[in-house]
C-alpha cells in the first residue's frame, strides 16, 4: 500500500510506475487521525522532483526551507525564479485523507511488513496514527531530518517502550521490532 496526497504526483509517476504491479495497491491519499480533508503546502511554482519532495501539511517547514535558500538554491538549478509575492511562493491543495482504521479494513490489511514515512516533518505524528502496540509492523523507517531534537527523543523512546530497536542515521531512524 502506497499512499501519496499530491494529485499531480500521483497521477504522473506513483500510478503510473506500480500500477502493473498486482502486488502494489497506491492511493491518492494522506494518513490521517479521521476520513475527510486537510492542506498540504508546497512549492507553488514548480513541479519538480525537489519541489514536490518539500510538500508538508506544516506550513512552516516549508517557509524554513525557503528562509534556508535551500528553495532558491534549487529553483537555480533550473534556472526557475523564486517569485517575489510570497503567495507565488507557496501553494495549497486540498487532499483527501484516510483514517489508519479506515486504510488498514477496507484494504483487509492484517500485519504491516514495513511502514516507511517521508512527510517532511509529520513523521512522528504518522507513528502515533498507526496504533503501533497494536498494529506491530516489522520495520518502521522514517524521515527525522525535519523533526525537533525533542520530538525525534520522544519518537525514538516511544519506539523503544513497544519493544523496538532503533538506529539513526543521518536523515533517517530504523526501528525494528524486536518481539513478534
């Protein structure tokens, strides 16, 4: 099961690259604590690779990453230029959301090998939504480049109180279950 909430994303590559694959199911979608709609901010003048990556239902991870000159060093690459009028500069889009209960029953999904999370700072948020004591995925990775050193503690201790092993690694942290 792979979830991407950006419709142009989904629709260009996340389809189109696993839709032949029987054993893949991809949902234009975003996890969330109940079924319904949320925005996402994101680059609102391209559309490319690094752009769409930066997507974030918080606004200011975006506007950090703006602040940084990591955008404008980006958009340079491309010769793009970052638009003066700051609502140019980021965009919103409304995207669908599905609940953790609602995801795992409609897709009869009854053990979770591996949950990756890449949100761009909602990683431990995604963690807590999965009812980990409950839900036991094997191996859980997850981005941490964008998390407060206090919320990636928190992350990493609760992790460790259900019985995983963690390992940080530069941008990411792998916990693996250690009992089944």
């Amino acid at each position: 099961m792979l979830l991407e909430p950006q419709k142009q994303v989904y629709d260009q590559f996340l389809s189109k690259i696993y839709r032949k694959n029987k054993g893949i199911i991809t949902l234009n979608a975003a996890l969330g604590e109940s079924d319904g709609f949320l925005n996402l901010y994101k680059i609102g003048f391209s559309n490319s690779r690094w752009a769409t990556g930066l997507a974030t239902f918080d606004r200011s991870v975006l506007e950090k990453a703006f602040a940084s000159g990591h955008v404008a060093k980006n958009a340079a690459k491309e010769n793009i230029a970052v638009p003066d009028n700051p609502d140019e500069q980021i965009a919103v889009e409304k995207v669908p959301l599905i609940s953790t209960k609602t995801l795992l029953s409609t897709y009869n999904i009854k053990h979770i090998d591996l949950l990756q999370i890449d949100t761009e700072g909602f990683d431990y948020e995604i963690i807590k939504l999965f009812d980990i004591p409950t839900t036991r995925p094997g191996l859980i990775v997850f981005e941490n480049s964008h998390l407060p050193e206090k919320t990636l503690a928190e992350a990493v201790a609760f992790l460790q109180a259900n019985h995983y092993e963690t390992t940080t690694s530069g941008a990411n942290t792998v916990a693996r279950l250690l009992i089944d």
